[in-house]
C-alpha cells in the first residue's frame, strides 16, 4: 500500500486508532505522516520512526507535541510521551 496513493488524512484515519501504545513509522515520508496526526484525539505513547538520515525535524516538531527522544538506534528513533 502506498501512502500517496491512498492520502495521508484517509490513511490516517484509517489505519491509527485514537488511542495507540506503539506506533512505528517506516514508509519514506513519516514528516509528512506525524504532522497529519491530530495529537489533540490521538494518544500514541510511543513512535518508533525510521531516520536514516538523521534529519531533527521530527524531533522538534514531536518535542513541541510533548514527545522526547529516549534513545536513536542505528536506523530509528525512539519517542515517549513525557
């Protein structure tokens, strides 16, 4: 399945509960996929995110959403709610 071809607000809703303790994202755009997630219905107490290029922009947004980074591991990051 590919994200494009399905919409990011469909897959969204579709596919992420509104209440989830494990979400991991490896798909190519998971930037674009966090900032679609409504952090005001959804509780996700841990993201597990590909970063290969260990780009912050995940970061600082998910910090700005109440996340902070627990460990990077050698593809991934790790993010708990504070």
């Amino acid at each position: 399945m590919y994200i494009s071809q399905l919409g990011q607000d469909r897959f969204i809703d579709e596919f992420f509960e509104k209440r989830e303790n494990l979400t991991f994202l490896d798909v190519g755009s998971q930037f674009n996929i966090v900032q679609s997630i409504d952090f005001d219905i959804t509780n996700i107490k841990v993201f597990i995110i590909e970063n290969n290029y260990k780009e912050t922009n995940i970061q600082e947004y998910l910090e700005i959403k109440g996340y902070q980074l627990y460990k990077k591991l050698e593809w991934d990051d790790i993010f708990t709610k504070k």
